[in-house]
C-alpha cells in the first residue's frame, strides 16, 4: 500500500496544491491487530473527501491524498502532540489512543503510544506525506510565484466531546488570519458564503498543523484549511455519499478555488 496518492492534472493551470490527510482507511496489520475490531473502519475518518474535490483535477490543481487511516498517524498534528487547542475539548494527538468520543481504540486500552513506536510511525509515515507536500508547493510556486494550500477536512455534525451543539456547514480556518494573505482570506469568505451554506472562521477550527506549519504568506506559500460537516455531502445518517447534495457543495467549492487561484495567477 502507497502512503499516499498524488493525482497530478494533464496541465497546472491554477497556482493551488489540495491536501487531502483524513480520508485514509488503511491500516499496516501489526497497528489494525492491536485494535478493537468493533471500531473499524474509524468513523473518524473524512469519508469520500478525496471525491467531493475530484474537480480539481479538471481546474489543473494536484491532490495529494494520504492512503493510511489517522489512526496509524495524525498528518494534522503538532509532530509533538503538543495541544492545537486549549479549551477543554477532548484532543486527540499525533498517534490517538481515543476516538473524538474519548473512547479507547486499542484492545488493551492503553493510554498512549510508546514514545518508539510514535517515533517510527512519524518516519514512516507523517514526514513522507509532508515533504511531498512542501515538494508539490515548492513546484508549484516556482511556476505561478506564489501557491495556496487548500486542506480538506470534514466532521460529524455533532461531536459533543469537541463542540457543544451542532457545527456549522462550512467552517474556513485560517490560524486566526495568519496563515494566508487577507485578500485571500476575504475571497474564500465571499465565495464559500455565497450559497445556502452556514460558514464560520476560526471557529471552532482554526487550521491544524498542515495549515499553521505550512501558511507563510510573507513567502508567498498560503494555506487555508476546510472544514465541513459531512451530512452537507453525506446522507442524514453520515454514512453514504448523497450525489445531489454533493453536486451542490461542489459548485460553491469549484468557483471558490477557481477564484482563488485566478487571484493569485494576476496578483
């Protein structure tokens, strides 16, 4: 199994790389053993993410998309599981022992992963999908000048543990306006906005680790993280791919990036 898949366009066309971390399901069968079967596949998982942005590769935008679950790996973590949040919501770190519930994952329910085996989970698994990354960045801004980094996240509608009540539709994270350029930050707003969709920034999601790490707008490399609740592509029971609601969303996401990336291209 691949760590990850890059699906390049025929052509670059816009000066934008999507990441897509959390739609993984596989597990190598030494970390799968250790699990409770009756957990799998994890409903942690951003089902079908990696399809809902398929347009992308006929807008001429790359998609990297990481293969492995994050339960073997969080690739949107602090490489030292050091906290993205301080508010009292249940956390979940570079290599979880929990679900979003708190709910132990491992048949022994163990409280952590020992520190050798995070060690050699980061190595083989969260540094790879972060230099291809940077690689696909750095490609890309070479050829355009700048680049943006469009992360791809969703969640269930209600997950107490992390937020009371429900989350909006479309939530846009930009590290509390530090991870992309303003211009581009009030773009994205005005056209994620634009439709029948409930939007938040920076709450209760401001970007994880991919977009804090790689949003350096002062070098001309934006990042913007996604998050959606997934009945806004999902049926009500978050389980199956709904094909109309899907089209909708992916009309709004579709001249989102469109715009974003014929911005930079005339910035």
């Amino acid at each position: 199994m691949k760590l990850f898949d890059i699906t390049q366009p025929t052509a670059q066309l816009l000066p934008i790389v999507v990441s897509v971390p959390h739609a993984g399901t596989a597990f190598p069968d030494d970390i799968q053993a250790a699990l409770k079967s009756g957990l799998l596949p994890p409903d942690d998982t951003d089902w079908f993410v990696h399809q809902l942005y398929d347009f992308a590769i006929e807008l001429g935008i790359p998609i990297l998309k990481a293969n492995y679950s994050r339960w073997v790996v969080d690739l949107n973590r602090n490489p030292d599981s050091s906290p993205l949040y301080h508010d009292g919501r249940v956390l979940t770190g570079l290599c979880t022992t929990t679900t979003f519930l708190g709910e132990p994952i491992y048949t022994d329910e163990r409280a952590e992963v020992a520190p050798t085996e995070v060690i050699r989970r980061k190595k083989l698994y969260f540094e790879p999908y972060h230099e291809a990354l940077q690689q696909l960045l750095d490609d890309t801004k070479a050829r355009f000048g700048q680049v943006l980094l469009w992360d791809c996240h969703s969640i269930r509608r209600v997950v107490a543990a992390i937020h009371a009540g429900p989350f909006p539709d479309l939530i846009l994270g930009s590290a509390d306006q530090t991870s992309a350029s303003a211009e581009l930050i009030e773009q994205a707003l005005q056209q994620l906005g634009s439709g029948p969709y409930s939007l938040n920034h920076n709450t209760p999601f401001k970007g994880g680790y991919i977009t804090r790490h790689f949003g350096q707008p002062e070098a001309r490399q934006h990042a913007l993280q996604l998050e959606m609740s997934k009945d806004v592509y999902m049926d009500d029971a978050e389980q199956a791919y709904d094909q109309d609601r899907a089209t909708r969303i992916r009309t709004i996401l579709r001249q989102t990036l469109l715009t974003l990336g014929q911005s930079l291209c005339s910035a």
